[in-house]
C-alpha cells in the first residue's frame, strides 16, 4: 500500500510539475525562470549530498568537486567544434566531438561517479573531521588542476559562451529523478543497512552488512547527481571557471542537508528552497548596500540557531506521515 502510495505521488509530482512548468513559462520573466532554475539545481545538489551525508553518515565537503568535473565535462562535449579549435587544445578525437545535451550530462556525471570511486577507495577508510578534511583537500585538487590545466580548461579563464541549454524542463526531471532515487534508497534494504550503518557501524558490520562497499556507493551516487547538476549549472550561466566551485558553495549544501535533517528526503527538498529563496531575496541589498556575503552570514546564524534548538534539523531523519504513511524507519 504504502509502495503504491509513493509511486502515485512521484506520478502526481512528476504531472503537476508539468503543469507549473508551463504556467511559469506564460506567465514569469526570465530572471524569475532562471531563479526557479538555480533552486532545482540546489535541490538536486542537496539531495544527492543527502544520500551521502545523510544515508551513509560520511561528512563530505568535496560535493562541488564533482560538480565541476561534471560540468567541464558536459561544456567541453557540448561546444561547438569551430570554437574548439580556437580555444582549447584538445585531442583530434575530442577536439571533432559535438555530442547532444542529454548524454553530455550522463557522461558528466559518470566521469563524476568514476573519480568518486578513485577517491573513495583511499579516502572512505577515515572517519569523522578526517574525512572532512579530506574531501576538503579533493576540492582544492580539483580546483588547482582545472586552473592550471589551460590547454582543456582555460586554466583561471573558464569556458565562456556556453550554448544556454538550460531550461525547467532539464532542470525539473533531473531534480525528480534525485528525489526518487534518494527516496527508493532510503525505503529499501540497501537504504536500511546504509541508516543503520550511519547510527552504529560496529553493530551493522556485525550483522552483515559490508561498510566500505556502502560507503562507496553512497559517495558514487551522490557524486553522479552532483556532475549532472554542474553541467545543468553551467549551461545555464553559459560559463564556468575553476572560482564558481568553492568552499563556500561546499558550505551552503552542507547546510542545507544540516537543516533539513540529516536523511530526510523532504528536509533536504525544503532546505534548498528556503535557502536558495532567501539568498536571491538579499542579493538586491548586498548590490545596493554593498554588503556582500550577508546572504551567507544569514545561512550561518540559521544554522547555529537551527543545531542549538533542533539538532536533528527541521525534519530529523524522518519524512511527512502524509508521504510514508504511519510507519517508517
């Protein structure tokens, strides 16, 4: 029943979505379109690092890492052949290369996936502030080698001119598909032993469950979601350069996840609107006041309320009753 419930409501989502899609399209101007835009991408980006973070209890920082390659990845498939040869410095089978929207991001994605799981293998031995850390220094390696690496990047130039693929109607199915891939973990086996694995990994290992495989996975999936979410990104801004993926990006999904509650589906979902929402309505007063960063400081004064009065986030790990029905792990 409650299975049957959860796939009428993605089906019902997925519709309405639809619908909402084309009213905003008649009805909204571009800058609230590219608005509603960066808040699916957010959605997608706290989601995924949900499943990581929240599912599999790793403290991860190195989520805008994988946005990068994923984005560089799907802006160096997608640009036209005639700007290649002006700009980059790529190899003839590349450099002759156009490829479509749609299988730039899954290849983005996947090579996102990929380098996750070379990372994973050495990284997701450690625990804890180590492991933060870590991935920490992941993001600053990748940031450095794009930088430096002119002759496929443009090194500090980026890639401008992007072609403005973009649009809600990528952007909402990709950010369904998270949501339902997040939520079919989480209410399976394979989510169950990852939970259980997050509140005592020494009682889940002695009940079978293999630590370093799920840890894996999590990080994988996780990072896939966040590949296809920078290609979307920079085919929205029409560039990208190694600057837009920084710690302060790595902060505000860290963030989001926190105060939405640390695997729950539906905070993360709520989390990335409210902040994505609130950063676009205080970015008119920094411009005119010049007080940049205060969307930023607003994002840490609500976290510290939020750990000093509901630790466990807005929605713990738990989703609606309305959603789950009465029970739920």
């Amino acid at each position: 029943m409650n299975k049957h419930r959860t796939h009428l409501g993605f089906l019902a989502l997925l519709l309405a979505g639809f619908g909402l899609i084309v009213l905003a399209h008649a009805t909204v101007n571009e800058y609230i379109l590219s608005i509603i835009n960066f808040v699916g991408i957010f959605v997608i980006l706290a989601v995924s690092l949900n499943i990581t973070n929240g599912f599999a209890g790793l403290f991860s920082l190195g989520h805008p890492g994988f946005m990068a390659i994923g984005g560089y990845v799907t802006a160096i498939l997608t640009f036209p052949v005639e700007r290649k040869a002006m700009f980059l410095s790529l190899p003839s089978w590349l450099a002759n290369l156009e490829v479509a929207f749609f299988p730039a991001l899954l290849a983005g994605g996947a090579c996102a996936a990929l380098t996750a799981l070379l990372v994973g293998l050495p990284v997701l031995r450690l625990r804890g502030h180590y492991l933060a850390v870590a991935t920490m220094g992941f993001l600053i390696i990748v940031q450095v080698l794009i930088g430096n690496w002119d002759s496929v990047t443009r090194g500090p130039l980026g890639l401008n001119g992007l072609p403005a693929l973009t649009n809600l109607w990528w952007v909402y199915p990709w950010m369904v598909l998270t949501i339902y891939v997040s939520w079919k973990i989480k209410f399976s086996s394979y989510g169950r032993s990852m939970l259980a694995m997050r509140e005592d990994s020494l009682a889940a290992h002695c009940l079978g469950v293999n630590l370093f495989q799920k840890r894996i996975a999590a990080l994988c999936i996780g990072a896939f979601f966040a590949g296809a979410a920078g290609g979307l990104w920079a085919h929205l801004v029409t560039a990208i350069t190694p600057s837009s993926f920084s710690l302060i990006m790595a902060f505000n999904i860290v963030v989001m996840v926190v105060v939405g509650g640390s695997g729950s589906v539906t905070g993360s979902v709520v989390a990335a609107i409210l902040f994505s929402v609130l950063t676009e309505i205080f970015r008119p007063f920094e411009e005119s006041y010049e007080a940049y960063g205060l969307g930023e400081i607003l994002m840490a004064f609500i976290l510290i309320l939020i750990l000093i009065y509901r630790p466990s986030g807005l929605f713990g790990s738990r989703e609606p009753r309305i959603l789950v029905g009465r029970n739920q792990s």
